[in-house]
C-alpha cells in the first residue's frame, strides 16, 4: 500500500510540471498579427503583463520575443510574438485555457490592446 501511495505522489508531481514547450504543444488560446515588429509589441504588452502577474518574464528569441508566465515548475501563459513580412505573429499557449486565472484577463486585455 505504501509503494502505492508514493508511486501516486510521484506521478502527480511529474504531471504537474509543465514547460514552456509542453504548452506549445496544445492549440494556441489566440493567435492573431500586427503590424508592429516583435520589439514594438513586446514593449507594449509585458508591462501590462507584469503589472497583472508579477511572476512575468520577457525573453528575446532568434525571431522575436517570448512572454512567460510561470510559477513554481508550471508554466501558466506563453505569448510567442514572431517576426513576419508585415510585422509579427502573435501566438498565446495557455496551461488551463478554459480557466479564469490570476491576472488572465488583463493579460489578454493587453495582447488585443497592443495589436
């Protein structure tokens, strides 16, 4: 019974991590463009991302830029912004789309905003 109880534990602490790249894996909650280049929008957005989840982190890519918010081993929201012809691509991956989240709606207040 007791290997059974750990072997629990531990699994449901394996599920629980969850990296930027496993949410790039589901379908985006959002994808949209913007004539605005990758710097522009991600000036834009992460202040208001940071002013909604203080856990918010902005990272320059090899195409743009990525917006993370994540706390303890979970990553919750992914904002990819990629460079594009007539701009940049922006594609949100979210851990629990269909739950409201802390700071969630000014989140995606601020990616529409920022279009």
């Amino acid at each position: 019974m007791m290997r059974f109880l750990i072997g629990a534990v531990a699994l449901m602490l394996l599920a629980g991590c969850v990296s930027p790249g496993d949410l790039q894996k589901n379908e985006p909650s959002l994808k949209a463009s913007t004539s605005k280049d990758p710097k522009k929008y991600a000036l834009c957005v992460f202040p208001r991302w940071q002013d909604a989840r203080s856990d918010a982190a902005v990272s320059e890519t090899e195409n743009g830029y990525r917006l993370l918010v994540a706390n303890s081993n979970m990553a919750d929201e992914l904002l990819d912004i990629r460079r594009s012809p007539k701009g940049s691509t922006v594609t949100l991956y979210q851990r629990m789309a269909w739950s409201p989240g802390y700071g969630r709606s000014e989140m995606k207040q601020a990616i529409n905003d920022c279009l």
